[in-house]
C-alpha cells in the first residue's frame, strides 16, 4: 500500500522535498509525499509550528504527526492535535549545538575576545586557567544537553548536568530537582541553559536564581528566549553579578533593533544559528519514524503532552 504524507510546512518544500524523497526510497517506504490531500487520506503529517495547518480534527487516519524542530511548545498545547506527536531529535542539529556551545565556551574560558577587541599594543600575558579549574553547569539533560556535556567533559571542563527529574550520564554530575537546581547554579562558572519553554521553565532564571550563580558567570543561551527574564538579566549584568551573556534565542525573533541586549558592552547577539534542522538527516529521522510506525513498533522522540516535550 502507498502511504500519503503531507508535508505542512509549504516554506520549506523546495528545501526539504528531495531529501525527503531520498529518505523514504531507501527506507523502502512506498509513499506519495504531497503538499495537499484529502485530510481522511493522510497517513502521517510533516509539521512545523509556522504552518498554516492548525485544525487536526479532519485528519482522522493520520498515525502520527512528525515534527521538523526540536521545540513542540508552539503546537503541544493544540486541542484538535489527538495524534501521537514526535519532535525532531537530529543528528545533525545535535552536531550542530555542540559546536556551538564548545566553540563559545572556549570563548570564553580562554578570554577570547579580549585578545580579539583590544589593540595589539595593549600586551596582557595573562594566561587563562586550565579547564579542569573552569566549572560548566548545563540547564537541560535532553539529547542536546547530553551531547555538550560530554563534548566539554572531554575536555576536562568539570561539568554538572541538571534535568527536572532524575539522570544519569557517566563522567558528568547530574542533579534535579529545586535543590539540585540551586547547587549547580552556585558551582557554574559558565552556565548553559539548554531547556525547552514549558510554564515550568518559563523565566527560571529570574532575580533571585541570577544572584545564586557565582560573581562574574557567563550565560550562553541556546534554548529558549523565555528561559530568562531579560530585565533581571541587564540588572545583573549591570552590577557585573553576571560577567557577559552570549545569547543566540529571544522572545521575539529577530530581536528587535531597540533592544538593549543590542548595545550592552557584555552581551554577544547570535541570530539563532546555534543549531539548525539539515535536511539529509532530519529525513532520515522521519523515514525511519514512518517506518516504525508501519511496523506497528513504538515512535521515538514520543513527546509527552503533560510535560510539553
């Protein structure tokens, strides 16, 4: 039987279609990927929050809907989305993140920018510590998460894993809970937030939680924008609680052009390119996602509704 996949994202067509298209031939899935059909004949559904596509309920045959991005927060809480809903875990965006935050880590373990910024005649021999003195704690122990914290850990950056329930991960501290919470932010010298936005993460780094890091930490941001209140983060950088923060995620994208993150001397803009979705091996993940689901074989990257992720 030929299965009918709607791809419902009509920006992204020329993009992802020919890699889609791969996939499925060699996954040996027999299907017709199309932008429209009839919703009872649809089988599966490739989805971003940006699509048109909001109301599920005529989508009756459809057996899971498979998402492009690693956030769901835009359509977890759709009331006409009854069908299993799966986020994007991608290789190649997981590659992608962890160079990202090694590469600004780095950054700012060895006091990069100070070599880079200054004029030459400004000689500072100043060496930098080694990493193993330099503690990193990552907000967030999800498969992106888990891959920095193992990156810097190779690197002998001594690193503190925190996640809202229970985990594990050899060679890495990990901690939950409100108390782990406030043990890893008080050892992070460095300190990456890679949670998705749920109402449980929503502004986690407020006042209060900013002050419970050591003078002087640096914040990189990857996640989400609203992981931080933005005005707690100025005061902090302001009173130099917080020494610089190098944020690629915002509230609102593109970060407007009178926002002060723009201006503030401690604050590195990245335009969200920590990590992307590449087409080759995010159809992949949907192919063989697709095939699971044909084989009667449980979805992976399943999301949870009741937690949002």
């Amino acid at each position: 039987m030929t299965l009918t996949i709607l791809f419902a994202v009509p920006a992204l067509w020329e993009e992802f279609s020919p890699a889609l298209r791969r996939a499925l031939q060699d996954a040996d899935v027999q299907a017709d990927l199309v932008t429209n059909a009839a919703p009872e004949t649809v089988d599966y559904i490739v989805y971003a929050p940006a699509s048109p596509l909001q109301d599920f309920t005529p989508y009756t045959r459809c057996k899971a809907v498979l998402n492009l991005w690693a956030g769901v927060e835009r359509i977890v809480g759709n009331q006409t989305l009854t069908q299993p809903l799966c986020r994007m875990v991608d290789p190649g965006l997981t590659e992608g993140m962890v160079e990202w935050v090694v590469g600004h880590t780095l950054r700012h373990h060895l006091g990069m920018d100070r070599h880079i910024v200054n004029p030459a005649q400004d000689w500072d021999a100043t060496c930098p510590p080694l990493a193993r003195t330099r503690p990193v704690t990552i907000l967030g122990m999800g498969a992106l998460g888990s891959a920095c914290a193992q990156a810097l850990a190779a690197l002998n950056f001594p690193v503190t894993g925190w996640s809202r329930t229970p985990k594990t991960l050899p060679g890495i501290d990990t901690l939950h809970g409100d108390h782990g919470l406030t043990k890893a932010l008080a050892r992070a010298a460095i300190l990456i937030t890679l949670l998705p936005k749920t109402p449980d993460t929503e502004e986690l780094l407020n006042a209060d939680r900013l002050a419970r890091l050591p003078p002087g930490a640096v914040i990189l941001n990857p996640g989400r924008g609203a992981l931080i209140d933005d005005d707690a983060l100025i005061a902090a950088l302001n009173a130099h609680q917080i020494g610089h923060a190098t944020l690629d995620v915002f509230r609102i994208e593109p970060l407007p052009q009178d926002h002060p993150f723009w201006t503030h001397p401690r604050v590195t803009v990245t335009p969200h390119i920590a990590a992307d979705t590449r087409p080759d091996s995010a159809a992949r993940v949907i192919a063989q996602n697709i095939l699971r689901g044909e084989a009667g074989q449980p979805f992976v990257h399943l999301v949870d509704r009741t937690l949002g992720y």
